[in-house]
C-alpha cells in the first residue's frame, strides 16, 4: 500500500490533479506525448509529475493508466468534492511564494562594511593632523563608506527569488535589474556555506553550481543569500531535483530496442554475433 503522505502530496496540486481526471476520463492508455499539453510541452515538468503520481497511475507498453489505488482516490475525490471545486483551487504558496533575504543580511554588510572602513580609518588618524592630504583621504573614505552602504541598501531591497517545482528564479540589481532562471535538471550540486559573520547573525548562503559551473571552479552560479533554514532549504532542493530525473516507468527514449526499427535490430544482433565470435577466439 502506498505511503498516505505521497498520495496526499500527488493530489496536492492542481495539475496533477487535471492529469487523474483525464485518465479517469479516457477508456485506453495515454500515450506519454498527449500528457505533454498539461506541462506547456515540458518534459522535465511533466517526469517531476508523473514521479510524484506513481503510486497512483501504471505504466505499461501502450501508455498510462489508473491504478487501482488511483481509481479509488478518484472516487472519493469525487464524493467529498464537485471537479471545479477541486481544480480551482490556488497554486500551493510554499512553492511559489516569493522570498526576501533576512533582515539581517543588511546589518551584516554594514558590519563588514565598518570594520573595512575601521582598517583604514584608524592608522590614519594617529598621521599627523595637520597634513591637508590625511583629512582628504579621511573625507573620501566616509563618503565611499556612505555611499556603499546606500548602494547595500538599495541591492538587498532588490534581490529576491523563487522556488518553484522545475527551478529556482533569482532576482537582483541596482542599476542593471537580471533575473536569472536555473532548472533543477542543470544543477550539480548545493553548496551549504556558514562564514563567520553568518554564524554571528544566524545566517545560510547556498551555492548554486550547474553543469556550466560545477563544484571546484571559480564561484558558483547563483547564491542565495540572506537565508534563516538554508540546510532545510537545501535538503527541499535535492528532494526536487531527485524526483526530476526521469523514473524507471517513464519511457520518454525514442531510440529504445522496443521503438527500434527492423534493420536496425537487425544490425544490432550483427554486432551481437561478431562480438561473440571475437571473444571466442
């Protein structure tokens, strides 16, 4: 019998939902391709769904299909609520809400910020005081120090993001705004990172590594910034990016021996026998 909590999470959202009650509706298997339409053509966003509704759905040679635990989730469905009340309800906010860095990532950069400031500030004031071009070079160091920490202001007020289903969405940027999109199929690895002035103010920084920069090169792709639950946050995005990876009863590989062509089955075996016989002699 299928864990209770995986088959809550399957119903959960409201295309997968849509994805029970068409093969509810349908009297044959579903093709994999004719599922695609619910997913905008995303193969990766339609494998996520199809992972979290197996223990609902079976997949065999001609298509998908109910499972016997999916039939009768369907029919209690069906008695405790109308379809329309069942499919208009709103997207889970956990997924999609938006999410700001800690307060606390702004009083780090102003710590950080003073004590670069200190280092340079305090040799200078034992110079001697009447050299015109010490009190320059003082002045000058305040100004870059105010306006640093405007220009802090006005980036942690700009840079958010979102944890999606199929990817994470950073936002950021004072003069030039970017928003940068990176799909959990892409990532390679999570880098959980503490310094000390994140341990000081209980702060997480994630690296974001991808295939075009993985773990060992100079920087990561992407950071997320500022978080409070960054070893929960980092646990929830391996989870996501596991369940991505096409599972086993999906078939999406067009050039698998059982959609091979005659010849090229034929060559295949070919290759079969001449390998055997080489490895007789």
């Amino acid at each position: 019998m299928a864990d209770k909590a995986l088959i809550l999470k399957a119903i959960q959202h409201p295309l997968r939902q849509e994805i029970l009650y068409f093969l509810n509706n349908t009297p044959s298997s579903v093709a994999y391709t004719d599922l695609l339409p619910f997913c905008e053509e995303s193969t990766g966003k339609l494998n996520y769904h199809l992972r979290i509704l197996s223990p609902l759905i079976d997949k065999q040679d001609q298509g998908y299909s109910l499972s016997n635990r999916g039939q009768q989730i369907i029919q209690w469905m069906g008695k405790m609520f109308t379809a329309e009340e069942i499919l208009e309800h709103d997207e889970p906010e956990v997924v999609f809400q938006k999410i700001l860095p800690e307060a606390h990532l702004f009083t780090k950069y102003i710590l950080q910020a003073t004590i670069i400031l200190a280092v340079f500030v305090i040799p200078l004031s034992f110079a001697i005081p009447s050299a015109p071009f010490v009190i320059w070079i003082i002045t000058g160091l305040v100004l870059t120090y105010t306006l640093a920490i405007f220009l802090l202001r006005k980036y942690v007020n700009s840079y958010w993001y979102q944890i999606t289903e199929t990817e994470i969405i950073v936002n950021q940027g004072i003069i030039t705004f970017s928003r940068k999109i990176i799909p959990f199929r892409t990532i390679t690895n999570i880098e959980h990172k503490e310094g000390p002035f994140d341990r000081f103010f209980r702060l997480h920084t994630l690296d974001i590594h991808t295939a075009g920069n993985p773990i060992g090169t100079a920087g990561a792709t992407e950071q997320l910034l500022g978080l409070v639950d960054g070893k929960e946050l980092r646990e929830t995005l391996l989870e996501r990016i596991r369940l991505l990876n096409p599972p086993s009863f999906v078939n999406t590989d067009v050039h698998s021996p059982q959609k091979a062509s005659p010849l090229l089955r034929e060559i295949q075996e070919e290759f079969k026998s001449l390998n055997t016989e080489l490895s007789d002699r």
